[in-house]
C-alpha cells in the first residue's frame, strides 16, 4: 500500500495519477483502509479472477488459458507489512517522457505537494508495530522534502525493525545531508544516474547534474567508510539506453564505481522511452546473457563492478571420505565444511541490523532433488572470510525423522537478502541417507 504526499492511499506503485483509492489517511486510519470495504472486494475479486478496480496497472499480470486465479486468504492481519511513502509527486529534473516529469506528468493531474509531517507521523505510528519495509520513494524525489531525512530518522528511531529503503536521484541532498542521510539508520539507498559522463547522463535525466550527483553519492560513501558503519548499503542503478549502452560506458561506470567504492553497481533494462531504450540488451542476446547476474531485476547479489559478485566453493565431507553422509532419523550429525571466498569482497560474519551477514545453509532436498525445506539448518562463519581466503565451518544437522535418501544442498546466504546461487555462485550437493 503507498501513501501518497496528498494522504490518500493506493494500493500500488503502478498508478501514477492516484486513480486506484483505497482510503484517505487524513480521515482515516491505517487499519481501517487496509481492512476496509474497498480493499476487502478488491481482494474478492482477484481471487475470482480479476477486477475493473484494477484498470490498466502496470503490475497485473495475465491468466494463461484455463488457469486459475491463485487464492489468497482474505482473513489479512489488521495492518499491513510494507509501506510506499511517497513525500512528493515534485521532481527537480526532467526525464525524457516520464510521467512525472514537471512538464507533462502527474503533477498537472494531482497534488504535488509535500506530505505534511504530521500526517506521516501519525500514520508510521499506527502501522510502524506490524511493517517489515518501507519503501521511502514514489513519484517524484523524496529528498526535496525539507524533512525528509527527519522522516527517516523518526522511522528508525521508533521501529528499528524496519527495513528501510530509497530511491533517489541524488540531486537534491547537499553534502550536510548526504552525511546525515548515512547516519539516519536507514538500511539501503540507491542512487538512480544513468550515464558515466555527464554528456550521456542528461539525455535522460534533463536538467540534472552529473558532476553533483557523482559528488553526492561519493561523499554518502565516504561518510560511511568513515564512520565505520555497515549501513546504509549503497547502490548505484544505472538504466541501459542507446546513448550509454556502450562496452566502453559500461566499463567507464564499473571502474568510477569501484573508484568510489559503492556496495552495488546494477544495469537495469527498460521497454522505454520507445526512442532511448538500449537495443543490444534484448532477451536472447549473447551480450545480455554476459550481464544477465548484474541486472538489478535478475537477483539481489549480483554486482557489475569486476570480482564484487559473491561467488564461493564449498566443499563437504563426513566422517567417511568418499560415502554419503548417514544419520539416525531425528538424531544430530556433523559435517566438515571449507568455504573459500572467490570474490573480491569479504564475506562478513556479523551485522549491525541482522542482515547482510553470511552464513552458511544447508537446504533438504529429495533424493531426486526437489527443494524440501530451504531453511533446513544455518552455520555461522567463524570470523568475516576475507577475498580469496577459506575457513574451516563446522556443522552440525538434525536429520529427517522419516528414513530414506535425501539430499543437502549446500550454499552461503546473505540474511535478509538472497542466496548466492540466485546470483550464480556453485552449490554443493552431499547425499544423505536416514536409517
């Protein structure tokens, strides 16, 4: 659900005009839009196969023939678990043909202003005890809010749990603020700059400022090296079109990139503008096969700067080389394990916020393979695996109370964010066997 800067609420990203209306925060609460009857026959009807509600969203997504409509319970909790909070519809730059660009877009169709901070306060208060995520963005830039990074600040400040993440296109911060913005507690911020020169940049993002923005997302990093912390994970997003999709733009990117030391640079790949869109990137291609893991709708992990995608082997063995692993229905075995970094990047074994951290898993599989339970069993790294190094991690596994073969695939996680086989890292599989 996103609550748009004018306190009406919408039940998604894909409706830049505010025609798809859930509720008013400003005359009621939270619970009472996510519960309401608006959202309650919505519900209904998607599960009966679509609704008129819905009209054009981007986001729906097509029955094929004779399927049916997947079921959702529609016995929801009182609150719901994420949260768009859109601080305005403004933008400060212009890019080319986009709805919310200020001289064509959704500004002229609905309010624009800035979402009065009590308004915010009072909805965080009542939904913050149930979010896991708010996203802190929408249409038009966040940060033009003068209190915006306040927001962040108060969100973190009463409910640390929450995830929270922005999109920003950077040129709205000063240096005070980009610093500040690093010590709100906020867990993730990507900067949107398409181009690595500021000739090729401002053919999209018109009016912008490659040289300020570069400065910006340069002095965010900075701040948190700095100031030792592990957050805010910082992404550069770079949107691939006919004017920057070069071999050699590319590479100019990755290299400022890793110069700058960002966490994450990712390509992402459009069907728009019809005249801008990169035509080398298209589904089928060897050249996007070559950057399919650094595409940032691919995975979670995966990092266009050289050597920084998580990448690991992981070699397993029991008590006798050679034979699979065997244990007594519900009783506890132990497995020797060394995982050896090959990325550039450690690999840390701890976290400020719980997340981010590595550790190794071990998912349960059938004897033919099939996924039983993904969650199977965790084992902590003993100490952050530098690039390039091994470590020794031991660990110890519950077998299945039912006899039988299984099989244990091996793999390292990034809590809260993927596993590395999502982004292409090899997994380990050991044979078990229950008796």
């Amino acid at each position: 659900m996103i609550l748009l800067c004018d306190g009406r609420m919408v039940c998604g990203c894909a409706d830049p005009y505010g025609k798809r209306v859930l509720g008013d925060a400003r005359t009621a609460g939270v619970s009472a839009i996510w519960t309401g009857d608006t959202a309650s026959t919505l519900r209904r009807e998607i599960n009966a196969g679509g609704s008129k509600f819905c009209g054009d969203c981007g986001l729906k997504l097509p029955l094929k023939k004779d399927e049916p409509p997947p079921q959702r319970d529609l016995n929801v909790s009182s609150l719901p678990s994420r949260l768009y909070i859109e601080c305005t519809a403004a933008c400060n730059i212009s890019c080319a043909q986009a709805c919310c660009a200020p001289e064509t877009g959704i500004t002229r169709t609905r309010q624009a202003g800035m979402l009065d901070f009590e308004l915010f306060r009072r909805v965080i208060d009542e939904a913050g005890p149930s979010l896991i995520r708010v996203d802190f963005f929408n249409y038009g830039e966040a940060f033009l809010h003068k209190r915006a990074i306040e927001m962040c600040e108060y969100i973190k400040s009463r409910f640390p749990h929450i995830y929270l993440y922005t999109s920003t296109n950077g040129l709205a911060l000063t240096d005070e603020q980009a610093r500040r913005l690093v010590h709100s507690g906020i867990d993730e911020v990507t900067f949107s700059i398409d181009g690595a020169t500021a000739e090729s940049y401002v053919k999209y993002r018109q009016r912008g400022d490659f040289d300020n923005v570069i400065r910006n997302l340069t002095t965010a990093v900075s701040e948190k090296r700095s100031a030792g912390r592990d957050v805010p994970f910082i992404n550069w997003r770079y949107i691939l079109f006919t004017h920057n999709d070069s071999d050699e733009e590319m590479a100019r990117a990755r290299q400022m990139a890793s110069d700058i030391g960002v966490d994450r640079l990712c390509w992402e790949l459009t069907d728009h503008p019809e005249d801008l869109f990169s035509r080398r990137f298209v589904p089928g291609t060897e050249v996007l096969a070559a950057i399919r893991r650094e595409v940032w709708d691919d995975n979670n992990l995966g990092n266009a700067i050289p050597g920084a995608t998580p990448r690991a082997r992981i070699e397993v063995s029991g008590p006798v080389p050679g034979l699979p692993l065997i244990a007594r229905a519900g009783r506890p075995v132990t497995v020797r394990t060394v995982v050896r970094n090959l990325s550039t990047r450690p690999f840390p074994a701890a976290a400020s916020y719980g997340r981010r951290l590595v550790r190794l898993g071990a998912q349960l599989c059938a004897r033919d393979g099939s996924l039983v339970n993904r969650d199977y069993e965790r084992a902590w790294l003993p100490e952050t695996l530098p690039p390039h190094a091994s470590i020794n991690v031991p660990m110890t596994l519950t077998a299945p109370s039912t006899k039988g073969r299984y099989n244990l695939k091996f793999d390292l996680v990034s809590e809260g964010i993927d596993w590395f086989e999502a982004c292409g890292s090899e997994t380990t599989m050991k044979s078990l066997v229950v008796i």
